[in-house]
C-alpha cells in the first residue's frame, strides 16, 4: 500500500511536470511580460518622486512639582502620526505647499527616532515627519514643515498655558519690582529736598524718620523680589526649551534615490516565472494537452 501512495505521488508530481513543460512557451510569455513591465515601471518610477523630512522634537511636560508626566500623549509618535493624516491637517499644510487640498492623502508618515536617549535613560520623543510624492522638492518640505509646525503646535497646548502663567506671574513680579525701584527713588528724592532745607533737628528728625523707613521697606522687598525673578525666568526658559516641543530640523526637499534595477528585475523574473508555471498548470485544464500516442494513432487511418 505504501508503494501504491508513493507510485500516485510520483506520477501526479510527473504529470504537473509534463503539463508545465508542454506548456513552456507560456511560462516564458509571462517571465518575457514581467521583464517588460519592470523596465516600464523603473522608466515610470521615482521620475517625479520627492522626499521631505522634519525633525521634531515632542517635548517633556513635567507636573507642578516638577517630575515629569508619566507617558503624555503629547509626546507619543503615534498621537503625532494620527494628527499628521488627518484632513485637519493635511489640507492646510496642502495649501501651505501649494498642492490641492488632498494631495497628501497617503503621503504622509510620521517615524520615531528610536535611537535617542536622554538624562537617565529617559527616551527622549524625537519623530520624523514624512511626506513623499510626486510633488516638487520645495512642495514635500513645505509641507513637511507645515505638519510639523502643527503637530508641535498641538502638543504644546499644555506647556503653551504653562509657560503663559509662569510669564505672566513673572511679568508682575518685575512689574512690582520696578514699582519699588521707583518709590524708593521718589522716596530719596524727598529726602535730598529735606537735606537742603533749612529745618531744625527735630523737624527734621519727624519728617525724615517716616520717609527713611519707607525707603528701607521698599529697598528691602525690592532685594527679597528680585531674588526671585531669576527663578522664574529660568522656569519661563526650561519650559520653552525642554518641556515645549519644537521642529529641531525644518524639512528639506530631494529626489527619492531609484530602486535597485538588478533587484527589480530578479523580483520581476521570479513573479513571472511562478504566474507563468500557474497559467501553463491552468492552461492545460482549459485547453488540455493532447498525448503524442494519441496524436499519432489519430492521424493513422
């Protein structure tokens, strides 16, 4: 029995063979079809095709109390890769670039930088956006630069009113410091006047004291003020250039390098020789082949 099977294997094995190579020809018109049509689409191919990359870098919140936000979604690729092929954005960035209103449908992408590691071995979210097409090379980098200022635009949304509200308190603290510099400098004036006049000691005594001790008060609250603007100016710098994101490197424009032509043409080889053995196997069941016995008993009278 086991001969049997093995004697059925061989002879279907032999009769696909037999099939394949009385079809030969139609194995060849397929590999012959597939070499064409590699030529064709490398003559088509990357003719028109740009690239244009921008660097951007997402940016590290921190709370209040200054740690940092534990997995934001500002600062994830993925929200920025879903920002970047949405209509919102693509069609202004369209525009940006001069292109009609969909064109970058399907040519946009936005990548990770998976090999940037920060303080601690903290990763630092670092993208690519991407836009390739048959555009020109200004298009692709306007448009790459176009998204990539939105997305940034978008992940800031927290660091933006963050730094608003570190900057105005700074505002009104050197506001007030100002305010102070200024009384104390009205204050010293009125003493100068009083220094000149011709005033006992004991007027001059009550009318200097006062003037004398609201001249400390302010010189004094101007020094404990003024201690503490250079915190919030570097607050105000640190979230501007750590914790805000930002396009590290504008996009570009360049021709996309061709694809290997020798790679091409063996892919092409390959896929036309198996299609080709496909269409002789199928051939045969719609046009079977006749046995060479047969073709000479036929034609014996």
């Amino acid at each position: 029995m086991v001969e049997s099977h093995g004697t059925e294997s061989e002879i279907d094995l032999r009769s696909y063979l037999d099939r394949i190579l009385a079809r030969w020809w139609v194995v060849a018109i397929f590999i012959a079809l597939a070499i064409i049509g590699s030529f064709t689409i490398q003559r088509t191919q990357n003719k028109n095709l740009t690239r244009g990359v921008a660097t951007v870098y997402l940016g590290q919140p921190v709370t209040p109390n200054g740690s940092l936000v534990p997995n934001p979604l500002s600062s994830n690729p993925l929200y920025a890769n879903a920002l970047a092929r949405q209509a919102a954005y693509q069609e202004p960035a369209s525009k940006a670039a001069g292109l009609a209103a969909d064109a970058l449908t399907g040519h946009v992408s936005v990548e990770l930088i998976t090999t940037a590691v920060g303080v601690k071995g903290t990763a630092v979210p670092l993208a690519q956006v991407i836009v390739q097409g048959p555009f020109t090379a200004a298009q692709s980098a306007a448009a790459a630069n176009a998204l990539a200022e939105a997305i940034v635009a978008k992940s800031n949304v927290y660091t933006d009113a963050k730094q608003a509200a570190v900057v105005a308190a700074r505002d009104r603290l050197s506001a007030r410091i100002d305010a102070l510099a200024a009384a104390g400098a009205e204050t010293q004036a009125r003493l100068d006047v009083l220094e000149q006049a011709a005033l006992s000691p004991a007027e001059r005594s009550s009318l200097t004291t006062p003037l004398l001790a609201m001249l400390q008060y302010d010189s004094n609250t101007e020094a404990l003020l003024s201690e503490q603007l250079p915190g919030l100016e570097a607050q105000v710098d640190y979230i501007a250039t750590v914790e805000s994101g930002s396009v590290i490197t504008p996009a570009r424009g360049s021709k996309v390098a061709a694809t290997s032509k020798q790679f091409s043409l063996f892919i092409a080889v390959v896929l036309g020789f198996l299609v080709g053995i496909l269409a002789a196997i199928l051939s045969t069941v719609f046009w079977p082949v006749r046995n060479p016995l047969e073709t000479e008993t036929t034609a014996t009278p």
